[in-house]
C-alpha cells in the first residue's frame, strides 16, 4: 500500500515536471521563431527568447527591451505579450505545483513520528492494531509506559496518528519496518494479531534482529504456543482462555467456592 | 438421545464449548460441581459426550434446550458461544427463563457490553481487556525484578 502510494506520488511529479518542461520548450520555439522572423538575427531572437522566458520578476523590463532594440507592430508587441505572460503564467503555475508537492511529500507529521521513534530506548512495539493492540495502547497510554504501534493498514495508522501515538506503517514481518519501530532499542515486542502464523513470521524476523528480546505474543491454542515455543521462549497468551478462566473463576465465587488462581 | 436425562439442581449451564466454554467447563469440573454443557456442532457434542460430560447437542438460543438443561433450578449459566447476538439472544430467554440465575458472559465490543448487561447479564468480561492487564503485569513485574 505504502509503495503504491509511493508510486503514485513519484509520477504525479514526473507528469508535473513533464509538463512544464514540454510546455517551456514548445513556447520557447515558438517565441524564437517569432522573434527571428522579426529580426533576422538568430542571436537577438535567441536573446529575447531567454529574457522573456525568464523574466518573470520585472514585468515590463522585457517589453521595454524590446522597444529599444526594434520597431514592431500591434501585433508583434501582442504575440510577445501573449508569450511573456504565458511563460509566467507557467513558471508560477510550476513554483505552485512543486510547492503543494513538497508539502504533501514531506509529511511533516510523518517525520517528527519518525524522528521521536529513534530518540526511544527500552520502549514497548506492539505488532498489530487489533483489540488487544488497542487494549495494550490504552493501558501503556495510562501508565505512561513509551510504546511504538505497526500495523499495515493505512487507515488505523492515520488515526492513531491524529491521537499522537507513535506508529510504523508497514508489514511487522519485514525486518526494515521493525527498525523503523526501534527493534534494536526495545526489550519487549508484543504480537497481538489474531493471525498465528502471521505472529509466527513476525517472531522469526525479531529473533534475527534482537536476541535480547523478549517476546509476547497471541495465540489461539496451546499447539500454536509450542510451536511458536520452538522459535523463541517468551509468555504467549490465549485471550479466550484467560476469559474463560476468569469467568470460571467469578462462578466459583459466586456459588462459594475459592476459585483458583 | 444425546441429552443426558439428569435432574440437575444448583448446578451450572455453560453454552458453547469453545476455548472460553472448555476453560469453564475445567474450573467447575475441579470443584465437582454440577453443569451441563449446550453445544450447537456436532463434533463438539461427540467430544461432550466422549468425557461423559451432561450435555445437549443444539441451540443455546432455543428456550427448550435451556429448559431442558433445567435452567429453573440453575444457579449460573455462562453464555460463551463464538457468536455475539447469539449470546444477546440466549441472555435474553436465560433472564426470560430464570429470573434469579447469575449470567456471565463474554464479548470484544465495549458497546455490546452494554447491551449484554442491558439483556441481563450480571457479569461480562472482555478476554481481550484481561490478556492486555496479563500482559502489563508481566512487563511491570519484569522491571520491577
């Protein structure tokens, strides 16, 4: 998604630059061959050609330049009007356009996300947005504990970015996304996706970047915590049945018994 | 038949063998007390039935599966099935049936939880919430170590 966009981004610049180029050097042809056929010298039309293609701060000098060199007519002095303003016309147009480019390529908000991620140490990555992500962010959020969220849908990053949260936009399986994330500098990185095998790679992938870690992870059956055992030791957690217990436990309670812990 | 013919009192009726039902099912197996398991697919019923557990094979939804697990004489039932207005559903004729018995339930949505409460039910909890607090608290207790 990322790279699409990406893409995109690359090409609307390629087309704008494109442009202008094709539509500058169409007017500057033009403008040259207007300017020989008036005065039969190649120099004085190259001359008036590039004043009048880059003159764009003195509106007049031009004009005037042209009255000292030569005598023209009506319709010369129009053609010549015509092309200086829509050189302008096209230059502002193209100062304009790279303007909104940059500003809309920059991502400023993107980039101060990116900048506060590598001044972290010893934060918390959760690895995927889910209900039990949100759960994590909203208790790390209360308890002040620096946490870092990557999750690949566009979407829920933009969110979380709009309420300041740290994020990474990308696949937590690939290793350059959990670098972004500050895998290097972190001592805990949770799984919380509802995907086993998607927990799995992401395992994989951190236990090659950091052997330090530890890790946390979901899970949604006691085979899947073996084998996820297998590639690293770390605490791996069933949501359901921590549920299951826990409503177990307030039965038991409630029918006088001591539940268990 | 697959429903045990028992005459059940005080004990406790758990809908839905899933992973939530199955840890249930453990808790109260411990303490031996009495319950009676409502599972809709089959397997599971075979499964029910393989551990000699009480059970009924069908609908937790249905009142004459509730009352065939003798929901009158229920103290608690636990309405974990897999699907949430299914839950809705079976709190709502559980309550219907029985006004004294304690419900539990389970759901992922804060809204829901309402509405479950809302149904009747006494006691909601949200795995995800507990595996977050589970997972803190390893954090914490490995910082404070």
């Amino acid at each position: 998604m990322v790279k699409i966009e990406q893409d995109h981004q690359i090409n609307i610049t390629f087309n704008l630059v494109f442009l202008f180029l094709t539509i500058t050097i169409i007017i500057g042809l033009v403008s040259f061959h207007e300017f020989f056929l008036i005065s039969h010298n190649k120099f004085t039309a190259g001359y008036i050609t590039l004043t009048t293609m880059f003159d764009a701060i003195e509106p007049s000098n031009v004009s005037i330049n042209i009255i000292n060199i030569m005598n023209f007519d009506f319709f010369e002095l129009f053609s010549v009007l015509i092309i200086d303003g829509l050189t302008k016309i096209v230059i502002i147009g193209f100062i304009m356009a790279s303007f909104i480019n940059l500003f809309t390529s920059i991502n400023i908000k993107s980039r101060l996300n990116m900048l506060n991620i590598k001044k972290l140490k010893n934060h918390i990555i959760i690895c995927g947005f889910s209900m039990l992500g949100e759960e994590l962010s909203n208790e790390f959020k209360l308890k002040k504990i620096p946490f870092v969220i990557i999750d690949k849908d566009p979407l829920k990053i933009e969110m979380l970015n709009d309420l300041n949260y740290l994020t990474v936009l990308g696949d937590f399986t690939e290793d350059g996304i959990l670098i972004k994330a500050g895998v290097m500098n972190t001592k805990y990185i949770v799984f919380a996706t509802k995907h086993d095998y998607y927990n799995l790679l992401g395992l994989i992938a951190v236990k090659n970047l950091n052997k330090n870690i530890k890790v946390i992870s979901r899970a949604t059956d006691h085979q899947t915590i073996k084998r996820l055992e297998d590639v690293l030791i770390g605490k791996y957690i069933i949501p359901e049945e921590a549920g299951g217990t826990e409503i177990g436990k307030k039965i038991l309670s409630m029918l006088d018994k001591p539940g268990r812990k | 038949m697959k429903t045990k013919e028992l005459e059940l009192k005080d004990h406790v009726i758990v809908c839905g063998y899933g992973i939530v039902g199955e840890k249930i099912v453990d808790s109260l197996k411990e303490y031996n007390i009495d319950f009676i398991v409502i599972e809709f697919d089959e397997n599971k019923a075979e499964k029910l039935k393989k551990y000699g557990y009480n059970y009924i094979n069908g609908d937790a939804t249905k009142s004459k599966n509730l009352k065939d697990a003798n929901i009158k004489n229920a103290k608690a039932i636990a309405v974990v099935m897999d699907d949430e207005a299914k839950n809705l559903f079976a709190i709502l004729t559980a309550r219907d049936l029985n006004k004294n018995i304690f419900i539990a339930t389970r759901t992922n949505d804060v809204i829901l939880r309402d509405k479950f409460v809302e149904a009747g039910a006494n006691y909601v909890i949200m795995p995800q919430k507990i595996a977050s607090k589970e997972i803190i608290e390893e954090i914490l207790q490995d910082n404070v170590s």
